[in-house]
C-alpha cells in the first residue's frame, strides 16, 4: 500500500497503529475470500491451473475473468448432408476450456448466409475417438527429474483417456525409435513410458516427420504432444521440411518447451507449428507444472461443443462451401472457419430423339435422363422452359396430346402437369408429384413433346431444341443440380411435288423430257399415309442423284414409264411455298375392258404395224395406259411408237427403247383438263422392222396399266388378237389367261373372259373346280369351229348362286374330229 501511495483513512496514527494494522488484516481477509470464490466458480468450467504462453510467469486464470476467448475449430463432417456436424472447442486467454454455452452463444454462416436453426451440444466425453501421438524428448540433459515427471504427465495423459481413445509413443533423442505403435491398451502405453532412458543429443524435426508418418493413415481425430528440453542439434531434415510435412495435414500439435534451454529459436518454430495446425504452444519452466498442461491438453480433446445445422443450400452439386463460427462470451468475441465439399450428384436432363423431323409430319422429343447420367435422387418437382425453332415447329395440337408424361414420373394420376405455350418458340412444363407419394430415383424419360413440321421446312434447316430456366426440387425442397444437354437435328428428306420432275415449281412438257435423263434410276420409295399423287409438298428420301427424286413422280422407288402418270394428273398446277389441302379422291370409275394386240403388214418391205387396241366395257374415263413390250426375237426389232386414234387430244408421251434389253417401255396420258375416250380404240401404234411378218408371239406385253381419271391404275394383260395373214395364227391349241383375275364379289359386274384357240374343229368341255376337286359348273360346246373363242364367266355356280371368296380351277378339254385331245388348266382367285 505504501509503494503505491495509498494511505487507510480510519488510520489516525498511519499504517503503523495496531488499530490501521487490525482494520488492514480484515480488510485484506475479505478481499482474498472473495478472490476465492470467484476462482472456485471459474473451475467449475476450466483446468485448474494454466502456464501462460509468456516465459517465466504462471497464473490461475477464471473464465469469467479472461481479457480474451479463442474458438477452435477442430474439425467438419459433412457425412449426413444436408445435416452439417461441426466439433469446436472454446478457450480463455489462459487456455482453460469455457463450458456451459448454448446454442445463444453461437452464430453459423455458409457462405455468407447465417444458418438457422442450429443445434449445439456440449460434449465433456467425446462421443467420437481421439488419436494422440506422445512425442517426448530423452536426450541426456532430460536426465533425472525433467525425463521422470515427463514420464509421469504422460502416463497421468493415458489414464484420461476414454475407452474410444487410442496412443502410441515415439521418443527421440539423436535418433526416433516408436516405443508402442497405436493401442488403447493402457497399461502397454504406461510400460513403454516406463521405459524410457535418457541419452544423446536432440533431433525434434526428425521426430515430427517420423510421428506424422505415423498417424498419417488414422483416421478420424487426431492430435500430437510435443515435448522437448532444447534446441535441435542432430535432425538430418530441417524445420521447413518438417513444417511443410506436418502443417497441410491440419492434425493439431500441442507443443511443450520445457526450461530455459529450449532457445527463444526454438520456441518461435514451436509456436508456428502449433498455430498452423490449430493446436497450442505451451512453456513450462520447470518440469513440476508438466502435469497441469497435460492435464489441460486432455481437457481440450475431450471437452468440446457439437454444432450441427441444415445447409440452406442443399443441392449436390460439389461445391466447396465455406464455413465460419462466430462464439460471444462474456462480451467478447471469437470465430474459426472450415471448409466442406458437398457431395456430387449432377443430373443431366437431355433433350433426346428416335427419330428426324419430316416436313408436313409429326416430330417428337423426349426429355430425358439418359443412361450415362448420374441417377436422379428425390425428384418431387420439375419446372422447364424448352425452346424450338417456332419458324418450322409448332406444337400438336389439342395441347393435351403435346406432352405426354412418361411412366418415368409416374402413372396418370401420381402427378400434375401445366403446359404453357407461348407461341413464340417456348414451350413451359410443370410437373408435380402429388402430395404423399414417393419422389422419383433414378434414370428414365420424363416427358415427350410433340411437333407438327412445316411443310415448307428445306431439309438443310437447323432444329434446335434447348432447355432454359430449369428448376428441379426434391421432396424436402432442395434443389436437384442439374445439367443440360441440347438437341440439334436436320430435316430429313426432299420436298419432291408430283409430276414437278425438274423441280421448277410448275408441271410441264420439260418434266416429260427429265424422265428419259434419269430413266430407270432406283432410289427410296416414298412412305406415307397420303395419296403420292396427290399435288401438295411430299417428303422424299433423297437419291444418290438428288435431282433424280423429284424425277420419280409416283414415289414408287424407280423412275419409269409409270412416272408419266402424276405428271398428266397434275398438268399445268404451280407449286407453292403453302401447303396445299389434300383432297379426297375422285370417285371416278376405273376402266375395264379387254386388251388385244394386232399385226399388219405394210408397203414398205420388212415394216409392219403393230397395233394395241381396247375394247371398254363401259364408259369410265380413260386418261392413260402405260406398258413395256419385250421382243426377244432376233431379226424383230421396234423402230417407233406413236399414240393411236383412241385418243381425242393430244397426250403426253414418254417411250425409251433399250436395245440391249430389247425392250420398249412407253407410257401415254392425257393432261389434266383434256377431254379423255370412253370407249374403244387403238391405244398405240409401233413400227416394227422385221426379216419376215412376225408372229404375236414374238412381243410379251408387261406391266401394263389402265390409268384412271384420278390416277388410280388397273393392270391388265394382253391377248392376242387377229393380223393380217394366217401367220399370225397360232399353230396348235392355246389356251389364254383369264382377264380380270382377281375378280371381285362386290363388283356389279362381276365378269372374267378366257380365250382359247383350237387348230380344228373340236368337241370342247369346260369346267370349273374348287379347291377341293368338286366341280361347281360345266360348259360344253358340241361343235366349236377351229380358230378363236371367248369364254365367260359370271363366277356363279350351276345354280345361278355366286360363288364364295376363294382359288378356283378352270380346265378345258377339246377333241377333234380325228380324236386328237387338247388339255389345258388355269387358276383364277375370287375375292370379297
């Protein structure tokens, strides 16, 4: 009091008095009993006694008291996410662990967002094991009490280990040995302390890389003691390599110098090992306080808090989020931050298709998870904007048949879909599981959208289809990452109009000319449901020669005299950039009749005419015929062909002769708006070069086709008919097809013709069979005359009735007045 220059004012006689002296002793008393208390309500919750940082002063500190708090932050588990489990330790500014904080005392921030709710639990015996490497210094100036209390403050350590706790023990002095690997076993730990002899120099760099070697593969938390006597003499690796070795391995390091002799050197490598790894620097004088701070390092490991909280942002998308703590304590202040990596499970959403959009046909995508993605988890909700190109697509309509959800996302009636169209390239989809039902796991289509292609759409267009504003949620509300993955596709095919066979837009006598360029090219036959003669845009598959596809009129894979046909229906029309409606077709009446071919001579040697000639069978229109004509015969030869008289304007005309083949194909047709026959005539007339009047035989008619008003076409054979000379004759008994064959049950008319040629007068006998052998009419003709017959038949059997559907047998029999026997079989099928 006097140093201070304090006097007691109830002091008369100064501080000397007896009375100052008794009013100062219990002025004193009372002062020290409080100090007392207040110290024993600070050990409720810290080490009993601390040793400062500061070399050579020792206090007792109370929390309450402390002039500074430090939050470490031991360690992060992201293991549960979205739960994240964070294990922290509070201290004062003399090191003792504060306890009794709740959950009022801490704030959480990821990444800058405060977490709530949090939950905090004060742990005094950690749930969670804690592995310690003991490294104690045994060189020779550890001789006698130093190494003997080090010893004890080690054991007294193991025996405030928890069950869950394991040690191991490395020593050094001019070397490192480890004296017990990794145990729990108590009592081996204790034994090998025991052991321990002083000798040699000090080598405390060799040990820290030798005990991070040691603890490197343990998992879970880990710790090192540290505690040596001096300054190092003897490591062959240097303060840096060891720093560098230990510090990114963040297992915190308690490190005790003990004495004077550790160097104020020493002591600040000491300190920077401690502090990079978040553990503590001790100083001990003497070798009495050892036990105190290894009694307090046990406090810290096994006194901690537990701060667990859900991440605000739950989405797996494998970021790395940053984790700060702030702790307030009695006024004051600290935070430690750590950071976590969330787990990955990013989810591709794919825009997929089967098939190519088609102009004029229906185009369909699929939003998918496809195979090589990562497995959805939890998806309850799915909102998604994709985009088109609206200048070639828009979508089928009713909406309720644009977007059909895949079993994927569940059954009809497990969730709710809203479509929204704006018409202008975008189409928003949202689905959502219904309340109370499971969320969707796994891969899997999600929905398919359908498209109507323009008909216009040219096959080098770009489609494009990307997915925008894509938002996806789990069951709990957290976002599902997500990629996305574009789709862009090519029109597939031409647009070939009917009869435009050089693609100019218009259908006119140049289009007749193009079929001989690229006469008899294959390529892909046209598909669809629509009528392929019909005039509007048709989607083809290109040829080889891609100007060739519009060549092939009909569609039907080759271009030949059949082509002739869309190029006579859709004579004069213009092609257009809209598409035009498809019409129903015509009800015009097929034609029917028969079809004969004749022969004539004419003046100039070696030239005949050969004639192909109809007899209709009602008046149906007739707007064309196409056919080919082989003439195997050598010495035969067709020169020209040329229509015949039947017609009543001029046709269109297309013929290609093949010498090599020795086949004429020709197709005639009237253009559209022409007046067409209805009866009879010649169809075709061909000058035909030859050493000798041919016989009929000598030309095969094939292919050949009646074309009806609409298009349509009825094929037909060819009989022979009469020429000029009996040359033409044929020279035994024949028996011709039958024509129609199929015929019809439904028709009115329902009639087939056979024509048969006897040599001689003949006794003839008809009769038609069914499958089975029986017959069902009979025909005889007593009488016939040699030379050409007719034979009808109306398909009724010798009761008048109409037979069924079915194969028939026709055989014939004819024997001459000299009893020579002529035999001769056909089929013909009926059908409904």
């Amino acid at each position: 009091v006097r140093e201070r220059g304090l006097s007691c004012p109830r002091c008369a006689g100064g501080i000397e008095s007896p009375h100052s002296r008794r009013a100062w002793l219990g002025w004193f008393c009372a002062a020290m009993i409080l100090t007392l208390v207040v110290m024993a309500g600070s050990w409720a919750y810290s080490s009993p006694l601390r040793i400062d940082e500061t070399r050579g002063r020792d206090r007792n500190v109370a929390a309450g008291t402390a002039a500074a708090i430090r939050l470490n932050y031991e360690r992060i588990d992201a293991a549960s996410f979205p739960r994240i489990v964070s294990y922290l330790t509070v201290q004062n500014d003399s090191g003792a662990t504060i306890g009794g904080l709740t959950k009022d005392n801490f704030l959480v921030f990821e990444d800058g967002t405060r977490e709530l709710p949090i939950e905090v639990a004060e742990i005094v015996s950690d749930s969670s094991a804690v592995s310690v490497v003991l490294v104690i210094d045994r060189s020779g100036s550890m001789q006698g009490q130093p190494l003997t209390d080090a010893k004890n403050a080690a054991n007294l350590f193991v025996q405030l280990m928890t069950i869950k706790d394991q040690a191991a023990l490395v020593s050094f002095s001019s070397s490192v040995t480890t004296d017990q690997g990794f145990t729990k076993d108590k009592a081996l730990l204790s034994t090998a302390i025991n052991a321990l002899q002083s000798s040699g120099g000090t080598a405390i760099y060799d040990a820290v890389i030798h005990a991070a070697d040691l603890i490197a593969p343990v998992p879970g938390r880990r710790a090192f003691i540290l505690l040596t006597d001096g300054a190092d003499k003897n490591s062959t690796a240097t303060f840096t390599e060891a720093f560098n070795k230990i510090a990114p391995m963040k297992v915190p390091i308690y490190a005790i110098g003990l004495g004077p002799n550790v160097g104020s050197v020493e002591e600040g490598n000491l300190r920077q090992l401690a502090d990079s790894t978040n553990g503590r620097y001790y100083y001990s004088p003497t070798s009495k306080e050892l036990e105190a701070i290894y009694r307090q390092i046990s406090a810290l490991l096994h006194h901690s808090y537990r701060l667990t909280y859900t991440t605000h942002n739950c989405t797996m998308d494998g970021t790395l989020r940053q984790v700060r703590i702030e702790v307030q304590y009695g006024g004051l202040k600290s935070s430690g931050s750590k950071s976590y990596r969330a787990p990955e499970n990013i989810v591709t959403l794919a825009v997929t298709a089967d098939s190519l959009p088609v102009p004029g046909g229906e185009f369909g995508v699929k939003l998918e998870i496809p195979a090589p993605s990562k497995a959805v988890l939890n998806l309850s909700t799915l909102r998604v904007v994709l985009k088109y190109n609206s200048l070639y697509l828009r979508l089928k309509t009713p909406q309720s048949q644009s977007v059909i959800v895949g079993p994927f996302f569940g059954a009809p009636g497990e969730y709710t879909l809203a479509v929204s169209d704006n018409g202008a390239g975008s189409v928003t989809l949202d689905l959502k599981r219904n309340p109370g039902l499971p969320p969707i796991n796994g891969r899997g289509v999600i929905a398919k959208i359908f498209f109507v292609v323009d008909q216009a759409t040219p096959e080098s267009a770009q489609l494009k289809f990307e997915l925008a504003n894509l938002e996806a949620r789990t069951s709990t509300g957290c976002l599902v990452a997500m990629r996305t993955e574009a789709l862009t596709v090519q029109g597939r095919g031409l647009i070939v109009w009917p009869g435009d066979t050089n693609h100019n837009g218009r259908v006119e006598l140049a289009d007749v000319l193009v079929l001989g360029v690229y006469w008899n090219l294959r390529g892909p036959a046209r598909t669809g449901p629509e009528d392929q003669l019909a005039w509007m845009p048709h989607v083809a598959v290109p040829y080889a020669i891609r100007a060739a596809t519009h060549a092939d009129a009909d569609g039907s894979g080759s271009i030949i005299e059949r082509d002739l046909i869309p190029i006579g229906l859709n004579w004069g029309k213009v092609a257009t950039t809209a598409a035009a409606p498809k019409v129903a077709p015509p009800t015009a009446q097929l034609p029917e009749g028969e079809m004969q071919v004749t022969i004539t001579p004419i003046e100039k040697a070696g030239q005949y005419r050969l004639h192909l000639l109809f007899a209709s069978r009602h008046d149906a229109e007739l707007a064309g015929v196409t056919f080919r004509v082989v003439y195997p015969h050598a010495g035969v030869n067709v020169i020209s062909a040329q229509p015949g008289t039947i017609w009543l304007e001029q046709p269109l005309v297309v013929t290609h002769n093949n010498d090599e083949e020795r086949t004429l194909a020709m197709g005639v047709m009237t253009p559209a708006g022409a007046r067409m026959p209805k009866t009879g005539g010649q169809l075709v007339e061909m000058l035909v070069q030859a050493n000798r009047l041919p016989a009929l035989s000598d030309f095969v008619f094939k292919d050949v086709a009646l074309v009806a008003v609409d298009g349509r076409i009825r094929e037909i054979s060819v009989q022979a008919g009469f020429g000029a000379t009996s040359e033409v004759l044929p020279q035994s008994f024949a028996f011709y097809p039958a024509y129609p064959n199929p015929i019809s049950t439904a028709s009115e008319n329902l009639q087939t013709t056979w024509r048969y040629y006897l040599p001689e007068n003949a006794v003839v006998k008809i009769g038609i069979y069914n499958v089975f052998g029986q017959q069902i009419r009979s025909i005889e003709k007593p009488e016939a005359t040699s030379g050409y017959h007719t034979l009808n038949w109306n398909g009724a059997d010798a009761q008048g009735r109409r037979v069924g559907s079915g194969l028939y047998f026709v055989a014939i029999e004819a024997v001459g007045r000299n009893g020579k026997t002529y035999r001769s079989m056909q089929k013909i099928t009926v059908v409904k």
